[in-house]
C-alpha cells in the first residue's frame, strides 16, 4: 500500500494548510474482499492513535464486489503526510499484498462545506 497514485498525479497540498480529504480506492483480489477488510483493521486501528486523522472510514460498495474505499480527513497536509509515511503504514501495505489486486487509487479532494467542518 505504500505505492500509492492520484486521479490528478498531484500532490494533496490545497496550499492553504487547511483539511485535507482523500478517497482511496482499493481494488481487492477476486473474492477476497471480505479478507482484505478484516486486514485492514489494523488501518483504523493505527489511524486511532494519530491525532491530525479527523476520519478514516472504510466503506464497501455492493456494486464494487473486489474493491473497499476509504474515506479519510485529515487535519492537514502535515496530517495527511504523517499518516502515509508512518512506519505502521508501511508495514499494512506489506501485509496486504496477498489480498490487495492493485495500487490504490487516491482521489484527493479539497473540504468546502458541511456537517463536522
């Protein structure tokens, strides 16, 4: 999972040090969706201890039978870095190689307006 790409191929920066958004696709293998969730609970579990982390919320779609997505806020770029080159995160990509089906996909998305902004 340390190999990551963007929709746009940029960077999150939003150059004004606000929040930071992200949704990441992950694809699963074949059938081996319900694996890679249970997997990545020691995602959410490493995201509770980190304090610039607002959300990250794993998510499937009934539609997607091989992939999950996370929503994730972070407090801000420095947020956002720290989570993604933190040494546990590092560690789950490793982990899931026998489960993942590809790179994930990250949107990144700038927070306007909303309930818990």
């Amino acid at each position: 999972m340390t190999d990551i790409t963007t929709s746009t191929g940029d960077s999150a920066d939003d150059g004004g040090g606000g929040k930071v958004a992200v949704l990441a696709r992950i694809p699963a293998q074949p059938g081996k969706r319900d694996e890679l969730v249970a997997a990545l609970q020691a995602a959410i579990d490493n995201a509770n201890s980190e304090d610039g982390t607002l959300l990250y919320i794993l998510h499937t779609d009934p539609k997607d039978p091989d992939a999950v997505l996370f929503y994730e806020l972070y407090a801000d770029q420095d947020a956002f870095t720290a989570h993604g080159t933190s040494d546990a995160f590092k560690a789950l990509g490793a982990s899931l190689r026998n489960l993942a089906g590809g790179r994930p996909e990250l949107t990144m998305l700038t927070p306007v307006i909303g309930k818990g902004m």
